[in-house]
C-alpha cells in the first residue's frame, strides 16, 4: 500500500508542477491592438486636372501616452509612405505623422496626416493612393480616429468631386 500511495502522490505532483510551468507562461508577448479599416479610395485621380487628398486623424483621449504606427496600403497591397503636406492655404493641418513610421502619441494629443494625390501640388502619384490601412496601437492609451478622402477637379475653379468618411473602428475607441 506504501508503494502504491507513494507513486500516485509522485504523479499527481508531477502533474501539478507541468500545469503550473505551462500557465505561467505568456500567451502571447506582444500586446499591441491592431485596427484594420478600408478606404473608399476610387474618387477621381489624374495627371491632368484631379486629385485626390486624404485626411486622418488620431486622437489619444487617455491620460497615457502611447506609441503608435499607422500603415497605409495601395490597391496592390504596396506600403504607401507618401510624405504628409504641410498646412495649405485652404486651412488643413499640417501632418504630424509618416505612414509607416513609429511616434509617440501623447495623453490627451491629436496628431494629423493629410496627403495629396495626382495633379496636386507636392502630391504623390494616383497608384500611390491607399485603399485600407491599419493602426498599430501598444497596450496604452486610448485612440480614437477617424478621416476623409476628397476627389477634386481643379481648374478655373475648384469642384469637390466627391467626400467619403473613412471609419476607423466604428468611431469607437480602441
């Protein structure tokens, strides 16, 4: 009965010492959300007359500050890393953040990206348009965001062709 009693305590305590060291691993190391979103990114684009320009905005409604990246991507899946323009005259903020790079969000800060596409002045290329993204967020801070795609026809006068939102988790925070 001792041998007996014996080896069954040694299995259970090896079992428990297995479930143990198995649970007190992490699950997962990384700890960053990921927003994906699309962009209704078929407003007109020319070399002659149209362009397209897209707006975004992030907003960290926390006190904490979080470290950030926003990916853009064309319709083929290509990064866009498109520089952002400066303020224009027509009173658009100027970009506060690059595609593709890493920055600090600051609690309560909003930071701005605006480009341009097509015959704009200091804009990328049409096929450089995106067409979905995503936000990588780490596990602080409390964003919201949100933005627009124009197409428009310049010439003697200027037309807003078309002007779509860009939802980016349902408006809700994330």
């Amino acid at each position: 009965m001792k041998k007996w009693s014996k080896k069954v305590w040694m299995s259970t305590a090896a079992v428990l010492i297995a479930i143990m060291s198995v649970s007190a691993i992490p699950a997962s190391a990384d700890t960053s959300r990921v927003i994906w979103f699309t962009i209704q990114n078929n407003s007109v684009c020319s070399t002659s007359g149209h362009y397209t320009t897209v707006y975004i905005n992030l907003n960290n409604i926390s006190s904490s500050a979080a470290n950030v990246t926003v990916n853009l991507y064309n319709d083929d899946g290509v990064a866009v890393t498109a520089t952002g323009l400066p303020a224009s005259g027509g009173g658009y903020m100027a970009s506060t953040f690059q595609p593709g790079s890493p920055f600090m969000l600051g609690g309560k800060q909003t930071k701005h990206y605006y480009a341009a596409f097509g015959t704009f002045p200091g804009g990328s290329t049409c096929e450089n348009r995106p067409a979905y993204g995503n936000i990588v967020v780490d596990d602080s801070g409390l964003l919201l965001a949100n933005g627009e795609i124009k197409g428009t026809s310049s010439g003697s006068t200027t037309i807003i062709l078309s002007n779509t939102n860009i939802i980016i988790n349902g408006g809700q925070p994330f």
